[in-house]
C-alpha cells in the first residue's frame, strides 16, 4: 500500500512535469538541413549497429544507477512497518 502510494505520486509528479514542456513545433524543413547529418549516420550503420549500440547505452546507464536505485527501494522497504 505505501509502495503503491509512492508509485502513484511518482507518476503524477512525472505526468505533472512532462505536461509542463511546450508542444513541439513543425520541422518541416529539418529534412534539408539534416540531410549530410543522416547520411554520417546511415554510413556508420553500415559498420555499426545503431539499435545494439542504443542497447549497451542502456545497460551502462542503468549499471551506472544501480546503487541509486538500489537505496531508494531499501528506503522504501525500511517504511513498511515490520520489516527491518
């Protein structure tokens, strides 16, 4: 119940402040401007796979958190009456 309670107001909290961010605006001419940016990345895609490089990023990232994430959840865990 208080795990619950906790992921709600992280939710609402995370719904509250996405909302607060401006739509995007139109990029209809990003296409020409971009255009020698995605033919570097459609080079490098040939010799490098951009989805498994997108995957080990992850993997790095969510290591590199790992304690953060860790305590948090010890945290939760201490306030739930009976458990030590």
């Amino acid at each position: 119940m208080i795990v619950e309670f906790f992921c709600n107001l992280f939710f609402s909290m995370a719904h509250f402040l996405i909302n607060l961010l401006p739509k995007f605006p139109s990029f209809s001419g990003l296409n020409v401007s971009m255009s020698p940016l995605f033919y570097v990345v459609r080079l490098l895609n040939m010799f490098v796979s951009f989805p498994v490089v997108s995957k080990c990023l992850l993997i790095v990232l969510v290591v590199y958190n790992l304690k953060f994430i860790w305590s948090i959840f010890m945290w939760l865990l201490r306030k739930i009456p009976g458990v030590s």
